[in-house]
C-alpha cells in the first residue's frame, strides 16, 4: 500500500477507538459460515442475520440452498436486499464448489491440512468474494485474514486510515500486518461494527457545464422537432406521388382495355357485314334466277 509507513500510525489511533465485539461462529459449521458470510458481505449484520434465518427455515437442510434456483434463493433473501442477485449467484457458485471438491456439504477434506493449504482451498473457490474467504478462514480456521469488501474500503478511504489508491486486497493484506494473528477474528468484529455505523460513502457529483453549452443543445433539442417534421412533409410527398403514378397506370390500363374492346366490335361489325352481304347476294340472284324460268 502506497504511504503504508505513515498510516500505520495512524491505524494505531484509529484500532483504539473501535468497539469490542467478539464474533462467535455459526452453529452449522464451515458451510453456515460461508452462507452467513455471503450475507454480511457489503450488508449489515442485523440484515444479514434475519436473512440467514429465513433461508435456513425454508429449507430441509444446507444442501437445498446449493440445488434451490437462484431466484428462490433471492426471494428467501429479499428483493430489496442489496446486491442480491450477485449475492446469491455468488453463493450458489461457492456452495457448488465445494460440494464438487467434497462430495457433500462439508470440508472433511481439510483436517489436519496446515493454514496455507486452508487459504489456497477457499480463495480458489468459484464465485468466492475476497471478504468471504477471508472471514471464513479467520473465524474457522484462525488463519490471520481480515475480511475487507467494498463498502469497508470505501469507508476506510474516507476516514484517511488507507490510502485513497488502496485495492481491496492491498487492505487486507495491510491491516491483516497490523493485527497480531490472535487478535485478527475480534479486530474483524469491531471494524464491521464500526463500519455499519458510519455514513455509506456517496459518488463526487459530476462538474457542472458551462451554459453556452447547454444553450446549444437545447437549440439542438428544439431543432430536432423540426427535422422530424421535414421528413414527415418528405415521406407524404412520395405518397402522393406513388398515388399519383398508381392512378396513372390504371388510367393507361383503363384506355388500353376501351381500345382492346372498340378493335373486337369493329372486327364483330365487319363480319357481320360480310354475312349480311353474302346473305343479300344471294337471295338477289336467288330472285332473278326465278325470274327468268317464270318467262
């Protein structure tokens, strides 16, 4: 951490006017503990405490909160609760995990395993979160590794105890440094106490622009009505003229077909002349023929 010698002093200041709290651990073990820690991970522990009981009342057992879908799991949780869907994808994830490396909901295969080998198995856990696999190896394990998550940090920032540079896992390697391995569960417990007192940290606002600007696009805004306006005048036009061009070759189709039909009736006209003529030859000479016989 950048300037880590000029606050560590004042670490020593601000580690003296924390509250003591002791944390005890949870009654369902490594796996409740992961569970409850996924809770309190950028929460309170009030919330996350009557969130864990409604979890564990709507199940048989731990294992149905690793199979239950992840919007059952937000349900149980509550809608509101911050971060939730990434909490419980998180949490399934993690709870997943281990039932694949165990077979069971359990961590029967770190007994005896030393402190390295405990941090190696929960930080390479799917899904898992920094502060979730640092408190749960603290709390369960005595691993000396202070849980950090983002509000945490934000609120350390503000308080000039790390550098305003400082990543989440620059913190918790640096403060776990500062606090002796035994002292590192109860340093935890005041810290997250200390914190859900404090005012959540808000965004710097954005700077203000200058008016010319804004003057400019509301030009922008008021001439955009206008191009919208000529497009419509445009798009009526080409209506019009597709009308136009439309009634145009009905009227063409409409004179070819009235010349179509005056060609059939001179053509019907000039036949039935014909008949008639031949028809009239021969009833003249039919009559002269008589004629003659008669003298």
């Amino acid at each position: 951490m950048k300037d880590a010698t000029v606050f560590a002093k004042k670490f020593k200041t601000f580690k003296k006017k924390l509250p003591t709290v002791t944390v005890i651990a949870n009654d369902y073990g490594v796996i409740g503990e992961v569970i409850y820690s996924h809770l309190v991970w950028n929460a309170s522990e009030k919330d996350a405490t009557a969130a864990f009981k409604r979890l564990v009342a709507a199940s048989v057992d731990l294992n149905d909160l690793r199979v239950n879908m992840i919007d059952e799991s937000i349900e149980r949780i509550g809608v509101e609760y911050p971060f939730v869907r990434e909490r419980a994808r998180r949490m399934h994830a993690v709870l997943n995990a281990i039932y694949n490396r165990e077979h069971g909901m359990h961590v029967e295969s770190l007994e005896g395993a030393g402190k390295r080998e405990i941090r190696e198995y929960f930080e390479t856990l799917k899904g898992v979160t920094p502060f979730v696999c640092h408190r749960v190896i603290s709390i369960c394990f005595n691993v000396a590794a202070v849980p950090v998550d983002e509000r945490t940090l934000a609120i350390l920032k503000v308080n000039s105890v790390v550098h305003e540079t400082t990543t989440i896992e620059d913190a918790a390697s640096w403060l776990a440094r500062q606090v002796k391995a035994d002292e590192v569960v109860d340093f935890h417990g005041g810290l997250q106490s200390w914190v859900e007192t404090q005012p959540t940290p808000k965004e710097e606002p954005e700077p203000k622009k200058p008016a010319k600007k804004k003057t400019a696009k509301k030009a922008k805004k008021k001439a955009e009505p206008k191009k919208k306006v000529a497009k419509k005048k445009s798009a009526s036009k080409k209506t019009v003229t597709k009308k136009k061009v439309a009634k145009k070759k009905v009227a063409k189709k409409a004179v070819k077909k009235t010349a179509a039909k005056k060609k059939t009736a001179k053509k019907t006209a000039k036949k039935v002349a014909k008949k008639t003529a031949k028809k009239t030859a021969k009833k003249t000479a039919k009559k002269k023929a008589t004629k003659k016989k008669k003298k």
